[in-house]
C-alpha cells in the first residue's frame, strides 16, 4: 500500500475534506509508519479548534483496521479517559503502564522501570505537553512526594520503555500553547531537539487552522489571540479582550456577578455554568460564595453539591467487574463485565445523599 493509498483511507474514515495542514499532518504520518528504522519518533502538535483529536482518532482508527497493534496513554487519570472516548479504544496512564511496584520488603511506594514486552505496537500519548523530563512522580497515579518512579524523569522512561519493545515506536500527541510541566520552559516531549537528544528520528508537524466555532466562539477567538502571544514571546503584553460581534461572551462588573451567576444556573443550569479563577485559592473563597449566597447551601456538604475526584481509584470499578464477572452473562450485558474504566483524578460526581 503506498503513502497517498492509506492517508486515503485515513481522510475517508475521517469523514471531511482535510485542510492543507491536516493533509501535511497525514503525509507526514505516512512516512513516519513507513520508515523501518528503530528509532523514529512523530510529534503532532495542534491547539484547541484545529481538528487534532478528530484527525488522529481517525488515524488510530483506521491503523486498527489495517491490523496495526495500539497503545494508548496520558500522562493523567483523567486524560486518559478522555482519550479513550474520542477514540473508542481503551486508554491508560502511562505510570500504569510502564512501571511496576518493588515487591521486596520495605520498599513500598517503589516503582521500577516495567519491561515492554509488546512487539510491533504503535504508542499514542495525548496530552504529551504534561510529560517532563524531572519531577516524574508528580503525575499519574502518584499521590506522596515520597513515591518514586523509575529514574525520576516520565520521559527518559517513556522513551526507554517503548524502544525497548520489538519494533516498537511512539506517537505524542500535544499543544504547545499549553502550560509547560513544572520547572520547565517549553513541554519537552513536544520539542524535536530534545527528542533528538534520545537519539530518535523525528517526524512533526503542526496543525494552526482553527476550525471549530471559529466563526461564532468569542471564547476560542480570544483564546487563540492569546495563545499566537504566547508561540510569539509576546507573553509580557497584556491581552485585549474582544467582546464585540460574539454573542457567547459579555463583560460583567463585579457588582452584578451574583446575579449574573443566579440567572445562569436557573436559564442554563450548573453544568454549563462555570467561573474560571487565577488560583485554588480564589476557586475556594467563590465556591463558598456561590454556595452560600447563590444556592442557599450552608451545611459542610449537601444534595446536589458537585464533587471533584482528586485521586485515580481503581478499586470500585475492579470490585464491579470481578462482581459482574460471576454472574452469568445477561442478553444485554455480553460475555464482559461492563462500566467505567476507573475514577479518575479531575472527573466529577454529584451527591446523591447525605447521611
């Protein structure tokens, strides 16, 4: 099968004409999966609106189907679920993946390097922006700074891990616009220099053309203003906010703010309704606010308040599956346990009760 015979069949199974960045993206891909060596190394980058999560679900898709082995990986609980949902495949963190607790005694909290036994497997890693070259306990399924991970640093033991395998190589997907990790300048794992500093081949490319609500979304409009600021060392000029000609922003002085919250959640409700601050800190002093004044909640904890999940939890899901494994199977249950993946650090629950 030739280059322009699978990037084909990529822009059929996703379903609209590629822009001329797309179309690079997926020649670059092409050659990327078409080079024999054992040491390449792709990159797509592209920010928010720019058909990237659309254009390599298609792209895994379609690798499924040509019989190409995957693995999908984040850097966190919560990306992962959210990988695995615009995929359709199943997704892990990557702490889970490639490292595995010492067993010998005293040693808890101890996590070596795990050996890659996959062979001819294509690792994807979504949200890579988050992968750091220190500080290798800060994320995933990390919960103490005195756990610790390999050597330290997620990437060298990524890299370490997927080169390891036979014929193996790895796909980072991310957007460099984001908040580079901790301590860093830029996201590392998105940087062709230091990538090449592993002694990887690497093929990149980057998507620019916002397309999703580009037209109407004064949010993603701004957004992208202050995002080319950032790309373009412009980081120290304060942004203008364009209000006029969006219907989907409007600027609101701070005294009418609890009105303007009250008439949202009656009109739209609390899931679309959100107020975005500089600091945990802030986002404390408004919850408790809104709370009190806004929605009349004065005990610690009542019906209805939304909680955040701020640890990844295996054990609820794993006790319904091993449940949901004795049991025959039911017509519409199949011969698998069903339900979610995992509680994920950052996903969100409503309390039922109180008691």
């Amino acid at each position: 099968m030739t280059i322009q015979e699978f990037t084909g069949r990529i822009v059929a199974e996703f379903g609209f004409e590629p822009t001329a960045d797309q179309a690079s993206a997926l020649q670059v891909f092409g050659s990327f999966l078409a080079d024999r060596s054992n040491n390449c190394v792709m990159v797509l980058r592209g920010s928010a609106g720019t058909g990237k999560t659309s254009l390599a679900g298609a792209m895994m898709r379609t690798m499924s189907r040509l019989g190409q082995k995957l693995q999908l990986l984040a850097p966190t609980g919560r990306a992962a679920k959210v990988l695995s949902q615009s995929s359709g495949f199943p997704a892990f963190t990557i702490h889970r993946k490639i490292y595995r607790e010492k067993a010998y005694q005293g040693l808890d909290g101890q996590f070596n390097l795990n050996d890659n036994r996959y062979r001819n497997t294509l690792f994807v890693v979504d949200e890579a922006s988050m992968i750091s070259r220190g500080l290798g306990d800060m994320l995933g399924d990390a919960s103490s700074s005195a756990t610790t991970f390999g050597s330290g640093s997620l990437l060298d033991d990524l890299v370490k891990y997927v080169y390891a395998g036979d014929n193996c190589r790895l796909l980072l997907i991310g957007d460099k616009a984001q908040l580079p990790p901790v301590g860093e300048e830029e996201a590392p794992a998105l940087s062709a220099d230091t990538l090449q500093e592993y002694g990887l081949h690497v093929y990149q490319c980057d998507l620019n053309e916002v397309l999703r609500q580009s037209q109407d979304s004064g949010v993603l409009y701004n957004a992208t203003v202050i995002r080319q600021m950032i790309t373009h060392d412009e980081v120290t000029q304060l942004p203008r906010i364009t209000f006029k000609r969006f219907a989907d922003i409007v600027q609101v002085p701070g005294d009418e703010l609890i009105e303007s919250l009250a008439t949202s959640y009656s009109q739209v409700g609390m899931d679309d309704t959100i107020v975005v601050t500089r600091s945990n800190k802030r986002a404390t002093v408004y919850n408790l606010g809104i709370r009190n004044t806004v929605l009349d909640r004065e005990e610690t904890l009542c019906h209805g308040d939304m909680l955040m999940v701020v640890r990844n939890n295996y054990y609820w899901t794993e006790r319904e599956r091993a449940a949901q494994a004795s049991q025959p199977p039911s017509p519409t249950q199949g011969e698998t346990p069903t339900g979610m993946a995992f509680l994920a650090n950052g996903d969100r629950a409503v309390v039922q009760r109180v008691r």
